[in-house]
C-alpha cells in the first residue's frame, strides 16, 4: 500500500469519527445543555414545573389576557386545540381551562404536550398548579380527551405585561413510552 493510499485511510477513519462525534454530541450533549440555556435565560417560555399555591391575594385591579393555541408537532396526526382561545384573568386568581384532544388513528398512542409562554419575560409569573404537560397522554385510537389546566398569573406580574400566549405543542412518543410498550406485550 502506497504512502498515498495510506493517508487517504487516516482521513477517513478520522473524518468518520469526527462524524460520528458530532452526531453523538448532537444527539446526547445538546438537548441537555439547551434545557439548562432555556432554564437560566428563560428562552423558549419554558414555564417550569408544578406550583404550589400560597396563600395570594386577588389584584382585581388589574386584568390580564391570557390567549392559548394548541398545536401539533408535524409527526403527531391527534386533534389539538384549546376549549377557549382566549380569557381574562386577575392577577392571583386560579383559573382552570381545557385543551381538547382526540387520537383519529386506530392506534393506541401516548403523547407529550410541551409548552412555551410568551412574552418570555412573564415565565417566572405564569404558575401552574395542574397541568396535562406534566405527564404523558396515553388515548386509545378513536377517543378524545379534556386536559385540563389550572394556572395562577402572580400578582407580581410587571405592569408593562398585559397579555400572555400559552402554546402547547403535542408530540407523539409512543415508542418512547412504558405505557405503550407495556400495552403492547
């Protein structure tokens, strides 16, 4: 084997490994470090995990709109969407509202909401003390479901905050799920 055939192996045994490096970093490093980005800089209106309600006053001073949209990821073929559209709430009140789903396959399936707020700076003021987002939602083909929220907007909201958007985006993960592999035995 020639000097010349021998270098052209080394490169590409490394460039393969630097491919497969790269796929692996991108696959298992970055998810992790973009939940950590969106935690710290409050990017993507990730609206943290369930909230236990103190005792908060009603500002019945002050109302906020808040609007809701509910979406499907492109792989996901169940009906998504909220009950209402849109509400107005006081500061420190806890409001229930209802997403609408329903599986139009004939299979059994599991699913993942997640959720985004904007603006993004009203994260830290939007609460959930229930939420569907906080588990999967397993359906069976042909059925629907009401999933519930339940929020509390924080008296402390900045003044200049008089409307919040909640989207959720559902996502099929039935071949991620226990559930479905549990269903499937």
């Amino acid at each position: 084997m020639s000097n010349a055939n021998k270098n052209v192996n080394r490169l590409v045994i490394k460039l393969l490994i630097t491919g497969v490096g790269m796929f692996a970093f991108a696959l298992f490093v970055l998810p992790p470090m973009y939940e950590v980005f969106c935690d710290i800089t409050g990017l993507n209106g990730k609206t943290g995990e369930r909230y236990e309600q103190s005792t908060q006053t009603v500002n019945e001073q002050r109302t906020i709109r808040v609007q809701f949209i509910g979406k499907n990821n492109e792989a996901m073929p169940w009906q998504f969407r909220p009950n209402q559209t849109e509400i107005k709430v006081h500061p420190g009140q806890e409001v229930q509202v209802s997403y609408y789903a329903r599986n139009p396959t004939e299979n059994y399936m599991v699913a993942q909401a997640v959720p985004s707020l904007v603006p993004y700076d009203a994260t830290d003021y939007f609460h959930k003390t229930e939420c569907f987002c906080f588990s999967n939602q397993p359906l069976e083909g042909g059925h629907e479901a009401e999933l519930v929220l339940r929020f509390i907007v924080d008296k402390d909201l900045p003044e200049h905050i008089h409307t919040l958007t909640l989207a959720y985006t559902m996502f099929d993960i039935t071949e991620y799920s226990d559930a479905a592999k549990a269903a499937a035995r």
